[in-house]
C-alpha cells in the first residue's frame, strides 16, 4: 500500500510531516511489514520489495503529485496556523487534483496543534476544509508539542492498544488504524 502525507508547503520545513510520516513507518515495521520511508529527495528504489511505501510528499510539489495520484492513502496534515491564516488554497488545489487523478484513494484530513485545544472557530474553518474535498474524512486530531507528538488523551484509549513499549503517542497510534484499516 502506498500512503503518501502532505501539508502545506509554507509552514518550517515541513517538519511535522515529515515526523508524521516516520512514525506512521515505525509503527507499521513494528507490526512486521517490510516498510520503506519515502524522504523528500528519494534515491532510486525498487517498490516490489516492500509491502508498504509512507512517503513524504511535502516538499516538492512536482514529484509530489505523482505520489499523492499514485496513493492508496493520502493524510493531509494541517497546522493551526493554516487555520487561523487561511493560507491553505495551495494544499487544497493538490488535494483536489490528487483527488481528481487517483479517485479510488481515502483522503484523511487532520490538524496538529499545541497544548491548547482548537478554537470553535478553527474547528469550523477544519470542517470547512474538509467539506471542500469530495469524499474526505476528518481523522482526529494530534497534539503537536516542540515538534513532538503526546497526549493529554491516553487514558481514553483502549486498553487492548496499550503496551509497555510504544512507539509513538496514542493519537498517532488511531490515525495508524485509519489509515491501515482492513488491511
């Protein structure tokens, strides 16, 4: 499966997309896939030797809407600043292109923010972005900390999740779900 992640372009490097994606891989080699981390600027590589492909597809727009057609998965991660700014109408144009290319794919939206949870306003200006791509989903949201995922939320997950030795924070961890599902 190929699950492409995208954000907006403006934003610090793309940072916490590229964190996304990693530890989307992580968790995915933990649960025994053969898992190759596409990075921004990618060497040459053979897809049929893997079972999963996560790539960054952040940082290029070129190269990057061959992988958000090609995706099984595409998650957009938004940041707070995209909302309150509303400095999105680039990531919205891809989605939709991606969207229009590659009809069969499931678009996953979801917005990282800080400690503070998202304003009544930015959670409108979140549905609105998601009600303007066809056929989106609004996954849930991550709490985005120094560049760094946690949670305030652990103790709603289910205890079944919850192991001694995790990865990565309980939000990434039901975003992995969403985005593996029935696989």
């Amino acid at each position: 499966m190929i699950v492409a992640l995208t954000g907006n372009n403006e934003h610090d490097g793309n940072h916490a997309v590229s964190d996304l994606a990693e530890e989307l891989a992580l968790l995915r080699v933990a649960a025994g896939n053969r898992v190759l981390l596409v990075c921004p600027e990618p060497c040459a590589y053979d897809p049929q030797l893997y079972d999963d492909l996560v790539i960054d597809a952040s940082h290029n727009q070129a190269r990057d809407a061959a992988s958000l057609a090609g995706a099984a998965v595409i998650v957009a991660l938004l940041r707070r600043a995209d909302l309150e700014h509303q400095d999105h109408a680039a990531l919205l144009a891809r989605l939709r292109e991606a969207s229009a290319a590659n009809p069969g794919a499931r678009l996953l939206v979801t917005v990282a923010h800080g400690s503070e949870p998202l304003t009544p306003h930015q959670t409108g200006c979140l549905l609105v972005f998601v009600a303007q791509l066809p056929g989106a989903r609004l996954a849930d949201t991550l709490v985005l900390d120094h560049d760094t995922y946690h949670s305030h939320h652990s103790a709603f997950e289910a205890d079944a999740y919850k192991t001694a030795n995790v990865l990565c924070a309980p939000e990434v961890r039901h975003l992995y779900r969403q985005v593996f599902s029935g696989r």
